[in-house]
C-alpha cells in the first residue's frame, strides 16, 4: 500500500493573475492556462481541476492579493497554512511577477515561505525554473532580478499613473476639466464637462423631496418604484445603501473630491459637476438625517433595539422621541390583535421596550387617544412662548465662514513664504499644522450652521401647526404623516412619559422638552375603554389637559421625587369614584347604575304591595 502512495503523482495548482479587467478580454487566460497543462504532461504531474486559484483584475504592486483569503492567492497560502495542499505539491505560474510585483524584499519572503512549506514553485516563462527547498543559489539569483524587473515595470507604471492624474486633478481645479468619463450615475460626459441625464436627476430630486419630508430608505425606494423612475447604478435595482451614499454626498450641489490612493486630496472643487439639489433642500435633508440617526433606538447596554417608527399599520409620529420616566426606556409603537369571539379586532400600542422582552412591567397607552392629546397640546402652545429669541444660526454661518476664509488666506501666505529663500520652515510648518486643525474645528461648527440656517425651528413649528390642522383632510395620509413626524422632530427634542391604570382607566402624563430651549410643557390624557355588558353599552371617554389639581406648578418627571408624587395623584384619579367625580361628572356611577335599573323594580313592587293592602 505504502509502495503504491509513494507512485501516485504529485499534485499541481495553477495560479492565474492579471491585473487589469480588460486583460479578461485578451489571450492572457487561455495562454497561462495553456502552458500550465503542457508542463504538468511533459512532467508527468496531476493537475487538480478543482481547485484552480485565479485572481482576475488584482494588482499584485502592494500585496493586496495574498493579506486575504477572499483572493486566490490568500486563499491558497491559508490552505497551506492548514495542511490541507501537501508538502511536495507544485504552485504553477507563468512567471514569478505573476506571485509578485512587490519590492524585492516582500516578494522573496513569499516566495522563500513556500518553499519553507515544501510546495514546489514552478516558473514557466521567460525561463522554466522550479524553487523548491533546499533553494539553489543561482536559481535564487534568476528569480530576484525577475522579481526585481517585475516591481520596478510596476513602480514605473504606477509613477506615470500618479503623474498623469495628478495633472488631471490640477486641470480640474484650474479650469473645472472632466477628469474622467466616470461619473455620478444621474451625469453624462460631454466634451471637457458633465451633464445631467434628464430623468435620473429627475429621479434624485424627488429622493431628496421625499427624505425632507421625513420618509426614510425604505419609504423612499417605494416611492420611486410607484413613481415609475428606472434604477440606474451598479446593482441595476434601488439599494439602501446607494441611496443613502447619493443622500448624504455632496456630489449634488456639484462639488468633486479628489482622491488619492483612496484617502482625499485637498479640499472639494466647487462647480465641478452641475448641481442638481438647492443647497437649502440638502441640508433640510441632512438635518433630517442626523435627527433620525440620533433617534435610533440603544438599550441602556449599548445593544441595538428596533425604533417602533417602521409599521405596515401607520407611521409613528414620535417615533424616537418618547422615553418611560421610570427607567428612561423607550417607548415602542406596537399592533396588538385581539380575535376572541372571532371577531378580529386590532389597536396600536405604545408601550415600553424592555416589557416585551420580559425585562420589565409592562405600561401602555393607546396610540391613537395619544395622538389626539398631544397634537392638541402642540398645536395649542404659542411658539414664542418655548423658542429660544431670535434664531441665530444664519449669523454664526457668516462669523465662522468669514473666520474659515481668513484661515484659508493665512495658510496661503504660509505656502508663498516656504516657497521664499531664507525663511525658517520648522515654524512655518508648525503654524501650518495648527491653522489646518483650526480649520478642520471650524468647518465641522460650519457645517453644523448651516444645518441649523437651513432649518429655522419658527418655520418647524408654522408646519406643525398647519400639518396638525389639516392631518385628516390629507388625500395622501402616509405623506402628511411623514412630514408631520420630520417636521416635530425639528421642535421636539424628548417626550418623557408615564402611564398609570386601573382597570379600564388610564392616565398618560407627557413632559415635552423643545429644542434649544429651556422651557418644558405637560399634558395629561385621560381615556377610558368602552363599556359592555348585557344591558348597555357605554362609549368610550377621551380627555386631555395641561394641569392636574393636586400637582405643583413645576413638575419634573426626571426627578424621583416629583415622579413619586405624580403616581400617586394619578393612581388615587383613576380609581372609580374619584374618575367620576373629577373626569366623567355627568356618567353615572356602578352604584348609580345599579340604582337606577333597580328603581322600575322597586316602584312595581311597592306598587303591588300597596294594591294587596287595599284588597
């Protein structure tokens, strides 16, 4: 048995690798392939026509293709890494720039770990030479010079890359000259510049229309699908992430970033390509953005929850917002079906997240009664009463793009004098370092002006109000729902709220706090279910305020005390008798009730007892 292992042929692999995608289109497969197959019959070695290791478009300048085994080459040093390709098999390539093109260093490592490993690495081309361990010297010698001649074509290439587009890239921000003929999916080239394709920018307005007006990916990539624009991009279909790369990119208002081995060069060009998106919209739609990231729901261990915002019933208006003032948990927007007595009945929730995993007692509140009560209250509260003086954020645009201006002038004149005999560089190159992370400091408080500016919180709340008015005459309810919800989360900053029950009485105390203001509002909403029995049906009873008797004119449910003190008040209001009296004055109460069905009964009786006396 021994005698017959020892017969079998030793195993070879073939590596292929091009580095450029349009070499699939040549001979360079097909003539690799070819002389693999003639060396391994003149050799009398199997080749394994499973296992065949191609990296098709993968430079191998830097060694990208063997830090992973998600490319052939990675893949197969791991399977010798395992054990799993032999001792004593052969790695057949053309030539050893096929292996590699790194420096000189790099690539013997390589090739000296395979041999190490006891796999035969065969070269076909310019002449056939096989390196196995122990490595003869003058073998050694042939593979580093090619070695070497493969790293410095390489290099070479790459430096007159470099240098052409570094000449495109200075052409570009000279004269605005299309560098390339790639471009975003919504431009086309034409001549020495870009222009937009009429439907697909068609196409990316209405992305940003929808996105302001509160829609999110998903809601958005529906929307075009009804709308009937055609996809363009890569994938052929609508994809989040492409949509949210076109969303957040500043590619629409025209401006280009160079890069350069993927990291940017300079600054962006303005004016590059022609812009598509009003610059007040793009913000709108990045403060939008920014809000809903921050709303994104975390338990308190970091873990992600689900928002509640998304649900096939209705949109969430506070979706985000809203917290349990017992352990600071979220709110969650919930669909509860109830089918006893085969009738299918269905009501949304809004309830606290760490209930439905069991984590917690479980408090919940109707959502639609909800609504009804805080969209009063919002609507009700003047806007000059909660908004913080006069909106700022249009002058610290100007103060800091006027302080980032005098930067950019000062590291201009920092450049000049570098360039200038004689001057000490070491200080030069120092206040440079300081003034560019000054700069950075500012375009980020930049950006977040602009932000602002571009979403004034008197507009916010004009379109609450206008919205909340006119929410149920909406033809399209999804879309008011939409801008109704981006449009409180402009004003609104957090809900903090508390539910107390008993029975079918419940009480919801909301503490609103607003945006860059310190002033807190509070309603309470009182509802109670509807009442059935065999008798009668008593309907159901919706009320709402913004004060309590019993409670102090400051009321701050983050604090203990104050929250101890309002669970109290509202649990002893939901007891029977005293709902009755405070909420439902005029509903007759159990005892009434009773009473009153009572009473036909008891007059027929005294009736019949008073006719017996006479008779």
């Amino acid at each position: 048995m021994a005698a017959k292992k020892r017969l079998e042929p030793a195993v070879a692999y073939s590596y292929q690798r091009f580095s450029s995608p349009e070499q699939r289109k040549g001979d360079s497969i097909r003539r690799q392939a070819h002389a693999t197959e003639a060396w391994c019959s003149r050799n009398k070695v199997r080749l394994d026509d499973k296992l065949r290791f191609v990296d098709a478009g993968v430079s191998s300048f830097r060694g990208k293709h063997r830090s992973s085994d998600k490319f052939a080459l990675g893949y197969f040093l791991s399977l010798v890494q395992s054990g799993r390709i032999k001792s004593g098999s052969y790695l057949v390539l053309e030539s050893l720039d096929r292996l590699s093109r790194e420096d000189v260093d790099e690539a013997l490592r390589l090739l000296l770990s395979l041999t190490g490993a006891g796999i035969r690495v065969v070269q076909l081309s310019p002449v056939e030479v096989e390196y196995q361990k122990p490595v003869d010297m003058t073998k050694l010698i042939m593979g580093i010079m090619e070695m070497s001649r493969g790293n410095s074509e390489s290099k070479m290439k790459s430096e007159r890359i470099g240098a052409a587009w570094e000449n495109k890239r200075a052409k570009a921000r000279a004269s605005k000259t299309a560098v390339s003929a790639r471009c975003p999916g919504w431009l086309r080239r034409k001549g020495e510049s870009y222009e937009p394709i009429p439907e697909r920018a068609a196409a990316v307005r209405r992305m940003f229309e929808l996105s302001a007006e509160g829609f999110g990916i998903n809601g958005i990539i529906r929307r075009l699908i009804e709308e009937r624009h055609e996809p363009f991009g890569r994938s052929g279909r609508w994809s989040n992430s492409y949509l949210g790369h076109i969303l957040s990119g500043r590619v629409v208002l025209g401006e280009y970033q160079p890069t350069k081995a993927k990291a940017r060069e300079g600054g962006p060009i303005t004016g590059y390509y022609p812009v598509i998106i009003d610059e007040k919209l793009y913000y709108r739609v990045q403060a939008g953005l920014k809000q809903r990231l921050n709303h994104s729901s975390r338990r308190k261990d970091g873990a992600a929850m689900p928002s509640g915002g998304r649900s096939r019933h209705d949109v969430n208006l506070f979706a985000g917002l809203m917290f349990h003032a017992l352990d600071g948990d979220r709110m969650e927007y919930r669909w509860f079906t109830d089918t006893r007595q085969g009738n299918a009945y269905g009501i949304a929730r809004y309830v606290n997240s760490l209930a439905l995993i069991a984590q917690a007692t479980l408090r919940s509140f109707p959502v639609k009664q909800f609504e009804q009560g805080v969209l009063s209250c919002l609507a009700e509260i003047d806007p000059i009463d909660v908004l913080p003086g006069r909106d700022r954020s249009a002058d610290d645009v100007t103060s800091l793009s006027a302080q980032l201006n005098e930067i950019e002038n000062q590291l201009e004149k920092i450049e000049d004098r570098l360039a200038t005999p004689g001057e000490v560089v070491e200080v030069l190159v120092n206040a440079a370092k300081r003034l560019q992370a000054k700069r950075k400091v500012l375009a980020d408080q930049l950006s977040e002006a602009r932000l602002k500016a571009s979403n004034p919180q008197g507009e916010a709340w004009g379109t609450c109000h206008t919205l909340i008015t006119a929410l149920e005459s909406c033809e399209d309810r999804e879309a008011a729902r939409m801008r109704l919800r981006s449009a409180i989360r402009r004003v609104v900053e957090k809900m903090t709220c508390l539910f107390v029950r008993n029975g079918r009485r419940q009480i919801a105390c909301v503490q609103f706090q607003f945006i860059g203001s310190p002033e807190v509002r509070t309603v309470f909403i009182r509802h109670r279910g509807e009442l059935v029995n065999i008798k009668e049906r008593t309907p159901a009873h919706t009320s709402f305020s913004t004060m309590v008797d019993g409670l102090p004119g400051k009321v701050d449910l983050n604090n203990p005390s104050h929250r101890k003190l309002v669970t109290s008040i509202l649990t002893t209001l939901c007891e029977e008798e005293n709902w009755q009296r405070a909420v439902e004055p005029d509903r007759p109460t159990s005892k009434e009730r009773i009473r009153l069905r009572k009473l036909p009964y008891s007059r027929a009786y005294k009736q019949r007892a008073r006719a017996r006396q006479r008779g």
